[in-house]
C-alpha cells in the first residue's frame, strides 16, 4: 500500500553538495517524490518541529545545526515508504550504519548525520501538514 513519508537533507547534506546522490538513490529505491522545498529554517521553526526532543541534551545543538544553512524538505511516496526509508537512512550514528546506507556514505557524525526521515506513520502526517499543505500533496 503506498504512503507517504517526510525527508529533509539537512545543511550538511546541502553544504557538501551531496543533495543530488541522495535524491537519485531515494529515486532508485523507489519514491516518487511529491513536493520538495529548499528553505532555511528559523530557530523557532526548527524548535517546533523538533518540540518532541526539547527536554532532551542534544535539543539545542540539534536546533542550532538545523539552522545553520539551507535544507531541503519532500514528499515522498513508496509502498512502506516510512520503514523503508528508515532502512535506507541507516542507524542515527553513521559509524553504526550499514554499509551502503545513505548515513554511512554522506554522514560525518551522530550529530551531522545527513538526513531526517519521519518515524512512524503517525508522525509522517504530522511532520508532512508541517512544511507542505495539502494542495502541494494533492
């Protein structure tokens, strides 16, 4: 059954110039993607989005890298498009992902770890309603 899922290629990713491997293996493995937007984040964008992680050490370091330059945020639509985008992520700390994961090629450490991918359905809606309205996903 197709869904839908959030990536965001985070400023490591755009700063490295690595956006366009990315987007061709996430093509590669399927997705279609179904609205994407380069924009830079405001702190108060990027606390919010990440309010779920607020009472936790790495909240502020993770807000202050997420504004530190442009990212890109899409759509994407697959069969079991949150779990397999999670595969091909790989672990959080690209020293414990898998080799060929898209965080053991482009990630340089835990904290810049190249790529943000929604983790449950659930929160896949949430996160989509928050960069993209649903005529951009119609």
């Amino acid at each position: 059954m197709k869904q839908r899922t959030l990536t965001i290629l985070k400023p490591d990713t755009v700063a490295r110039r690595n956006c366009g491997a990315v987007i061709a293996r996430l093509e590669e493995e399927g997705f279609q993607i179904l609205a994407a937007h380069m924009l830079r984040l405001s702190e108060d964008q990027a606390m919010a989005f990440y309010a779920v992680h607020k009472d936790k050490p790495f909240y502020r370091p993770l807000v202050e890298f997420m504004t530190s330059g442009p990212v890109w945020v899409m759509a994407l639509e697959r069969d079991s498009a949150v779990e397999h985008l999670r595969k091909v992520m790989g672990a959080t700390d690209p020293a414990k992902a898998a080799p060929g994961t898209l965080r053991q090629q482009f990630a340089s450490n835990i904290e810049r770890n190249a790529i943000h991918g929604s983790d449950s359905p659930e929160n896949a809606r949430i996160e989509l309603s928050f960069f993209f309205s649903a005529a951009e996903l119609a």
